[in-house]
C-alpha cells in the first residue's frame, strides 16, 4: 500500500514539523485539532497540499494518522478521532510526561514501570495499528537532521509488522534508521528515553542529539 495522505493530529510543534517535512516529500497532509481556525495561518503558508480539520476529518482523511499531542491529552484525542482509526497505521509520537517540572534535570513520567502510554492507547482503540516512533528526540531534529552523514536511529515498537514496514519508508524517507524492538510492550522501553534525550537539554541547553544504534 503505497501512502498519499497523511493525517496529523496536534497543533504543537512536534505535529508541525512532521506535517512540514512530508509536504515537501510529496504527501497530501491534513492537521488536525480541536479548534481547527487556529492552523489557518500554517495552512494558508503551507502549500496546496495542506489542509486541516477535527481529529475526527483527519482521521478519516489520512490512510496513515500521525499522533503528535501531550502525552496527557493523547487518550482524548484518540476518542475524538473515533472509528476512522480502525485498520489504520497510527504512528504514535507522544509520551507519558507529567505536569510537574523536571527535578534535577529529570522528567516524571505519569505511567507504571511495566506499562507505557501506548499501551493504553491501544487499549482504546483496539482495532489501530500503533507504532511508536519519534518519541525519543525534539521536533528541532525530526526532519531530515544533518549529523554530519550519519544517520541516527529511530526506535520503534508496535503489534503490526505491515504497518512498522509503512512506518520505516517514511523514517527512511526523513533521513532515519529504524530500531524495530518489538510489540507494544516495547513502548515500555521506549517512552522512557524522552527522559534520558531532555536532560542534557535542561541541565545544559542542549537540545540537538539523537541516538544512534552501534554495531560490530
């Protein structure tokens, strides 16, 4: 199946910079939020394959949804798109981050050691196919990063072989490898390593790494 549209749902930065970056690989892009006046400017700047909508439009536009929201609004906003998630490749950005500030430069997630944020989205929506992917790095470097020819690596985890093969064209696409570990339950190693990326950022403002996968 080869992917044309793409839906994006969130209006932060993490949702803009990925509905940015596949407009200009060609893929028709919709955003969408709950108040979808607010992405008129981005939509009337973005080009003739922007649109925007409802969770619940961009859900049923996209024939793959990108899920790009605070970790604490992600179980809404799967509500709100509804049934159109059915059958679908959900590419899952988000993290279980709390509302309380970093204590020494360290984030509190708002999850259990043996469950993940995505776990219990896909308790929600039985019937989507989520894989999780950027998650582990800031929406700066999503996009095609320049790391001097090397390309990082994206971990990524889900119960669908065909939809984490959709989602490895696009991180390829992006300028990344992928790290496959796994079914959902991979989300419980993976949703963590925002906690481990954000901190060189809040004890020494840096906010430009990724990861990268060595081998011998």
């Amino acid at each position: 199946m080869t992917i044309q549209r793409i839906g994006v749902i969130g209006s932060g930065s993490v949702g803009e910079t990925l509905a940015d970056g596949l407009l200009k690989h060609g893929y028709q892009v919709m955003r969408g939020s709950r108040d979808p006046s607010k992405l008129e400017d981005w939509r009337a700047g973005a080009g003739a394959g922007a649109s925007v909508g409802t969770p619940a439009d961009t859900a049923a536009f996209g024939e793959l949804i990108i899920l790009a929201v605070k970790g604490t609004a992600a179980e809404n906003a799967v509500r709100l798109a509804g049934n159109d998630l059915m059958g679908k490749t959900v590419i899952d950005t988000t993290n279980p981050i709390g509302d309380d500030p970093p204590q020494n430069g360290i984030l509190r997630l708002f999850t259990e050691q043996n469950d993940s944020l995505m776990e219990q989205l896909q308790k929600v929506a039985p019937g989507a196919h989520f894989v999780k992917a950027f998650s582990c790095v800031g929406s700066g470097t999503m996009v095609n990063p320049d790391f001097g020819g090397e390309r990082p690596t994206m971990f990524v985890c889900g119960n669908d072989t065909a939809s984490k093969a959709r989602v490895k064209v696009i991180l390829d696409q992006l300028g990344w490898d992928m790290e496959d570990i796994g079914g959902v339950e991979g989300a419980r190693a993976i949703e963590p390593l925002c906690v481990l990326w954000c901190a060189p950022g809040f004890l020494r403002n840096e906010w430009t790494h990724a990861y990268r996968v060595l081998r011998r």
